[in-house]
C-alpha cells in the first residue's frame, strides 16, 4: 500500500489538469484545507492532490509553498513513505517558494542516498558532517523563512544527533573495547580546521572537550559515565539547533 501510494500520486501529477481563471485564493485555500482536515486516508489524499493540481498555477506562490507544504504534511501522518521526493520536487518546484523547493532537494538526497537505515549509518562521519554543515548553512540562509524552519530544524537536530552520539546499529564508543571511533575523531578534526567557525564545528570543539576529560573511553552499561555522555550530547544538539538560527 505504500509504494502504491507513491505510485498513484506520481500518476496524479502527471495528468492533473490546471484550469480556471481570475479565482478567490483565499476561499481555494480554506477550501483546501477543509479537506486536509477530513481522517487521513488514501481517497482524501487523492482528493486533495487532485483539488491542487487543478488550482495550483492560479494560485500567488506564497498561497502555494503553503498548500503544498500542508498536502506533504497530510500525507506523512498517514505514510511516512508515501512520497517519492524527487517527483514531488519535480511536479511543484515552479509554484513554491525557494526555500521550500531547496529543502525539497535536500529530502530528494537524503530519500535517494539516507544516511541512516535501521539505526545504522549508511555513510562516512565525513559524510554525515558534511551534511550537517550543509543543513547548516541551509539554515542560516533561510532563518527568517518560518515556512521551513520547523522540517529544518528537525533535520539539523537529526544529523547533529547522530554526529555526536552515534547510533544504535552504529555505536560512537565501541561496545566491548569502550573506546571513541578513530575514523569519527579523524573526520571531526579535519572538519573543525575546514569549517572552524561553523556551529557544527563549535559543537564538535565543546564535544572534544568532553572526550578529553573521559579520555575518549565510556562504557555504555556504566549508569554514571553513559548519562554524563548522553546529558552532554543532548545539551550539545540542543544549543546548536538554538544557534545556527541566531
């Protein structure tokens, strides 16, 4: 049912017919988001792809990056795989904002290549900083746009999280020798002295910080040193996510 989903959405886009003239954007609007507010289901979502497709090149672009960013919304809550993010960006990036359609490319590259699959990281920690520095940077260039500040934000704290913790499939600390990875504080180094001024790289500093006073050893079954490693982390990808929208 997922992948049909997708498959039927792909199928809307392709032939949704764009008719009318001169109409009430705000009604079109309210009466769009009257059907997002129906349960969530397959013909509902079918409804409302349809419902868009037929006004969304009438519509100002602020009117609508906002529907479409409500029909992704409406559509996650019932699938979290229910769409292809490439022909989603393919089909709307002439009608929306262009921060909307970059962050739409962003989720395009994480669908296609993720970083993570079954809590185990499917990239390099060169990669994933990287890719934390360029949600970063795709922050800072958009700060004041609250269109996207919520999906951004999530997805900075997302990689930042992994950055510095690891994951469960991909441990930062080794679960039987109870040392720091040497490719993660390879790649770390080398990506302070690129991006030294970066937020990402001031949490990486105040992060080896931290590794420097346990002597990059934990052990994740000991109560007092796993809650000192994840009380710092958490602080860490929090005070990030405040700062790189400062």
């Amino acid at each position: 049912m997922k992948r049909s989903l997708a498959i039927i959405l792909i199928i809307l886009f392709t032939i949704g017919s764009l008719t009318g003239c001169g109409p009430d954007q705000e009604k079109i609007q309210k009466d769009f988001i009257e059907i997002l507010e129906k349960p969530v289901s397959e013909e509902t979502i079918m409804e409302a792809t349809e419902y868009l497709d037929k006004y969304l090149s009438k519509m100002d672009e602020k009117y609508a990056s906002d529907m479409v960013l409500h029909l992704e919304r409406y559509i996650l809550k019932f699938n979290q795989e229910g769409i292809l993010y490439e022909e989603w960006e393919k089909h709307y990036n002439k009608y929306i904002d262009e921060s909307l359609n970059e962050l739409y490319q962003i989720k395009v590259k994480e669908q296609n290549t993720p970083a993570f699959e079954d809590a185990v990281l499917l990239i390099t920690w060169e990669e994933l900083a990287q890719r934390t520095y360029d949600m970063e940077q795709f922050i800072k260039k958009y700060k004041d746009q609250t269109l996207i500040g919520e999906d951004a934000s999530w997805l900075y704290g997302n990689y930042m999280n992994a950055l510095i913790m690891g994951t469960n499939g991909t441990p930062i600390f080794d679960y039987e020798k109870h040392t720091f990875s040497e490719a993660a504080k390879t790649a770390y180094a080398a990506f302070i002295n690129k991006y030294t001024d970066s937020t990402t790289a001031w949490a990486l500093k105040e992060y080896f910080t931290y590794l420097d006073s346990i002597q990059y050893a934990m052990d994740y079954n000991d109560k007092i040193s796993s809650k000192l490693f994840f009380d710092t982390c958490d602080w860490l990808v929090s005070e990030s996510g405040k700062r790189v929208f400062q």
